[in-house]
C-alpha cells in the first residue's frame, strides 16, 4: 500500500499444492519494514484506498469478494474485522459468525449454509469461521460429524483418512465453481501461538468488561491445541490454490495482523479490471438535458 512500507506478501501465502508446516511461519512480525505507531496511519490509509475499490466494485457489478477468517480462540478474528472493514460502506458488506449446525442446516449437505451466504455481485462477505470448521474442529473431534447422518457413515472408525481427502476435494470444487463465476475468495488463518493466547484468556478473566468474552470451553480446546494445528496444517495444504489462496498471518501482535490483511485484500483487490460502468451516447444527452433543467430552475 505504500512503497516505502512494502512487506513481501508471498512470504505469509501458503503456496498452491505445497504440505505446510506452521512451525515455518512466524506468529509474530520480525521484520524491521514497519512498526506499531506507522502501522496505524497505514492501516488508515489502506482502508481509504479499499473503500475506493469498494464503491468501483459495486458498481462494476460483476465480481463477489468472500472474505474467509479462520483461527483458534482469541487470535483476534473479531478485532481485525472491525479495524480493517470499518473502511467499508456497510450496505455493501455482509458478515456471517458460524457456530455449530442447528438442526436445518444438520439435514442439508455440510456446503448448504456457506452458499446461501455467499456475496451477491458487486458486494463482500466475510466468514468469521466457515465451510473449514468442517475439516477442522469435526477433525479433532470425529464424533459430531455422525450429526450429519451422512450414508455409510455409521460410527467413527469409518471417518478414515479417505473421508477427509474427500471433503477436501470437495471444498476445492465448490470454491473453483463459485471462483469461475465471479467470486474472488482471500482466506486467512491467524498464527497465534499458545503463550500468546494463554495472555489473551487470562486478560479476559482479570479485566471485567472481558469477562463476557471467555468461555471455559475455549480452556477445553486448548487442551487439543497440537490437533488444531495438524487439522489446520492438513486442511491448508490441500485446498491452498492460486484461485482460493491462504494467508498465514502472525497473530501475536495485533496491530500487524490488522495491516497484514489490508495490504493483502487491497493486494488482490486492485489487480481487478473493474470500472464505473459507461454511459450512452442517448444517456448522455439527458444528463445535458436535466444539468439545464437544473441550473434553470428558478
């Protein structure tokens, strides 16, 4: 977003058709390009320039941008969400927070309420949480998957490795269909490390007016923290493509997580070829017509 700022990007985008390992990416910033107090007036200046894109983007009218943010508790979904889309004109962003199924979305296929959700043209969605959960915490814990009365899956010992391949592909082919018909797909899994979100939940308990905020099932999870990373580790590896890349974004300092994603979505943004739709020659003449009207008002 600025030249004289500029953070390799690739560095955090976890390549197509590559294993990943999270232990190769930082979850704090260690570079010395920027710091805190610029990160501010940057993260300002490239909400400006998004909204820019925004408005051409609604009004090109052709492309839809999903937005996916996946992460363990307290990585900061929420925050980096209210700092980097406050920039945005609200009637055209969507936000959808996932939590476990009810019993509707339990009869239809895994996919069906990430797609009823997606972004019409010309607007932005964003999936706090998402279609991952389903490769992701249903991976640590096999059990609710039996919730989806799927047919041939009958216990747990038939959720092999096999099943997982499967969801994988289909994941990938759901988002290459939706990508070929105009939606641009950024995802970003926040790196927190677990000293890191030790701090965040303990800060949560002794400060008030966070209390609300904790939940001792986050402290459960924890607990399952090395199967969370290998799920997440799994799950990026097989559905990172160049058309629905991954970030991997260092969580442990917040203000660099917020610029990392701006610079990121205005990255892929401002390489659209969009534009304010042109008018005809006849629309033309009675925009002449209606200034005249105007100016002859008395």
């Amino acid at each position: 977003m600025n030249s004289e700022h500029d953070i390799e990007l690739n560095k955090y985008l976890a390549k197509s058709d590559t294993k990943i390992n999270l232990s190769d990416f930082d979850t704090e910033y260690k570079g010395n390009k920027i710091d805190k107090d610029e990160s501010v007036e940057l993260l300002e200046s490239g909400k400006a320039k998004l909204s820019i894109i925004q408005d051409v983007l609604f009004a090109d009218n052709r492309y839809g941008v999903l937005i996916v943010f996946q992460a363990m508790d307290a990585a900061g979904k929420d925050g980096s969400i209210k700092h980097i889309m406050s920039g945005f004109n609200p009637q055209g962003v969507v936000i959808h927070s996932y939590k476990a199924p009810n019993s509707l979305e339990l009869d239809h296929d895994y996919l069906w309420r990430h797609y009823i959700d997606l972004p019409k043209r010309g607007n932005i969605t964003i999936f706090n949480r998402s279609h991952y959960e389903n490769v992701l915490v249903t991976k640590v814990h096999p059990g609710y998957v039996l919730n989806e009365h799927i047919p041939g899956i009958n216990s747990v010992t038939d959720i092999d490795e096999n099943f997982w391949n499967k969801r994988y592909k289909q994941i990938n082919r759901f988002e290459k269909n939706i990508y070929e018909n105009g939606t641009i797909i950024l995802k970003f899994f926040l790196h927190l490390s677990k000293d890191e979100q030790k701090k965040r939940f303990l800060k949560r308990i002794d400060t008030p007016e966070k209390n609300w905020k904790f939940s001792m099932n986050d402290v459960n999870e924890r607990s399952y923290w090395k199967e969370y990373q290998s799920a997440y580790e799994e799950a990026i590896s097989n559905t990172s493509k160049d058309h629905a890349p991954w970030y991997i974004v260092p969580a442990d300092n917040k203000w660099f997580t917020r610029f990392l994603i701006t610079a990121v979505i205005y990255e892929h943004l401002s390489k659209l070829n969009i534009n304010y739709p042109g008018v005809s020659e006849e629309m033309k003449k009675e925009l002449i017509t209606a200034r005249e009207a105007l100016m002859n008002e008395k």
